[in-house]
C-alpha cells in the first residue's frame, strides 16, 4: 500500500479571465494544491478467488486560487467538486 500526500504553490496559472466581455487567457496570481492519493492491492484467494487480486488506485485533489474579478476564493478551472 502506497499513500502520498502532499500540498504545492503553484505561481502565476493561467486561467480564462473575462476580458473586455470575452474569455482570454491570463496569469493569477497564486494557487494552492492539496492531494490524497492511495494505492493498494490485495490477493483475493482467501476468498476463494484463485489468482485473483483486488487493485485500489483512488486520488482526491483540491485547489484554491482567488478569481481576480470577484475576488472570492474558488478552484482552478477544470477540477470538479
């Protein structure tokens, strides 16, 4: 079983920011990543499975950046609650 977690600081992302009533790509000024990720893997002939083995591969992640327009804290683009 492997477990890692971890926290980065990622300066200057590029996001679509509104712009002159369009979407264009722009710098903020900082985000924050935290992340949870787990693998493991376990035989399953105690249960009767012969050669058979249960493999768990899951991850959780979250990011904070300030929206420059509304200046609400919210997560980067393309991640999902």
């Amino acid at each position: 079983m492997t477990l890692t977690v971890g926290h980065d600081v990622i300066d200057n992302p590029i996001e679509f920011i509104p712009l002159a009533g369009r979407d264009s790509p722009g710098n903020l000024d900082q985000a924050r990543v935290t992340y949870v990720n787990l693998t493991a893997s376990a035989p399953l002939d105690p249960l009767g499975v012969d050669g058979g083995v249960l493999r768990i591969d899951a991850s959780h992640r979250r990011s904070s950046v300030r929206d420059p327009v509304t200046g609400a804290r919210r997560r980067l683009e393309g991640e999902v609650e």
